[in-house]
C-alpha cells in the first residue's frame, strides 16, 4: 500500500483536528454548554413547582369548602330554639358546638400552613424563572463569543482543507476511502508507524499473529484503537 501521499494529508490533517480540538474545548463553549443544561434544569424544576402549586390550592379549595360547611354546622345549632329543647338536648348541642370551634380552630391552622407552603412555591417558582432567564441571557453572550472565535479559526481551516484538497489527488482511491471511514469514527491519526511491537497510537503490544501480518501485508488494523498500523 502506497502510504507516502496520505501521510502528508494526515500532517496536514492534523492541523485541522487540533483547531477543531481547540473550539470544542474554547471556554465559551463549555460555558454554553452549562448555562444550556442549568436553563433545562429550571424548566424541569418550575414545572414541577407548578403542579405542586396546583395541588396545594386544590387542597386549600378543600379546606374552605369543609371550614364553611362546619361553621355552617356550627351556627344551625345556635339557631334552635333553646325553649322547645330538653336539657339532654341542650347539654348534647352545647358539647357539639366545642367540637365544631375545636375543629374550626384546627381547620384554620391548617390553611395558614398550606398558605405558608404555596407562598414558599411561589417564592421558589419565581426564582427558578429568574435562573431561567439568567441562563438564557447569558447563554446568548456566550454563544456570539464561541461563534466570534469559530469565525476567525474558519479561514486556517479553509485554507488548510485547499492544501488537503490537492493533496489527495495523489492519495490512491482505496487508501483514501479508509482514511475518511476511519476520520468519520473520530479515530486519529488513523494511519501510526509500528512502534517496535507496540500500536503507535495507542501502545498496545502486538501479539505475535499480528506482528506477522504486519510483516506480510505491511499494515494491519490495530485490535485495541482501530488505527492503521503500518512499517517503514
Ligand atoms: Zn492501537
């Protein structure tokens, strides 16, 4: 396999996947890809918040509708006729309308608890869209930063893709087809010199089987790091 042409495109190559390294982990970059997960986060969470907002006022709406009911209760009782009730009976609505001011004084804590809560929701809700709208603004300020420094590596790239360009010319049709396959699966360099017995990518040693067909057919595919390895 003729390997001279494709190892200059490699060199060349290289280059481009440094550049492209170097922006994949440009600080804006990353930033963006945080403040994009926290503003999902809050999507996630002020959601939640709602339909736990939901459930308390629902809860609430319960409370009132049974505190009416037992203070209803409570003031039919007082309407009686006192005269045309016996002593028993009097004595008996008596102890009932302690029951009905107990219950309504529990009834009426149990409101102010769960105003309590739907306040602190709220509280939390309102935060939550803050985050929200934080990460998003300054997503935004990244991102033009990113897209500013992608915009003035392109023309190193464009130029370095015209040398690649010509280059291949020379690169047999089959070689280059293993190269793009294998630059495809993000495996670089795809093509490495034998390294003694040991992948010069990824210094696994050769076993002995490998090491012969490496001998016969002057490269071999590398089991571990799936480059080509080859021998001057
Ligand atoms: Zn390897």
């Amino acid at each position: 396999m003729q390997l001279e042409a494709i190892l200059e495109y490699q060199k060349i190559d290289g280059q481009i996947v440094n550049l492209e390294k170097d922006l994949a982990q440009n600080p804006y970059k990353l930033k963006c890809t945080q403040l994009s997960q926290t503003a999902k986060d809050s999507q996630v969470k002020s959601s939640q918040l709602e339909q736990q907002a939901g459930s308390i006022l629902r809860e609430m709406d319960e409370l009132k509708k049974t505190i009416a009911s037992t203070k209803k209760h409570g003031e039919d009782l007082l309407k009686k006729n006192v005269e045309s009730l016996s002593v028993d009976k009097i004595n008996e609505n008596l102890a009932t309308k302690d029951k009905v001011v107990q219950n309504l004084a529990l009834l009426d804590k149990r409101l102010t608890k769960l105003a309590e809560s739907i306040n602190q929701v709220l509280a939390d809700y309102n935060k939550t869209v803050k985050n929200y709208n934080e990460a998003k603004a300054q997503y935004q300020k990244y991102k033009t930063a990113y897209d500013e420094a992608a915009l003035a590596v392109q023309p190193k790239i464009d130029e370095l893709k015209l040398k690649l360009a010509s280059i291949a010319k020379k690169v047999p049709a089959d070689v280059m087809e293993i190269y793009n396959k294998k630059r495809a699966d993000k495996i670089f360099p795809v093509f490495v010199k034998a390294m003694g017995n040991n992948c010069g990518r990824c210094r696994m040693e050769l076993s002995a089987s490998a090491l012969s067909k490496l001998k016969r057919e002057n490269i071999l595919v590398c089991e571990n790091c799936r480059s080509v390895i080859y021998q001057d």
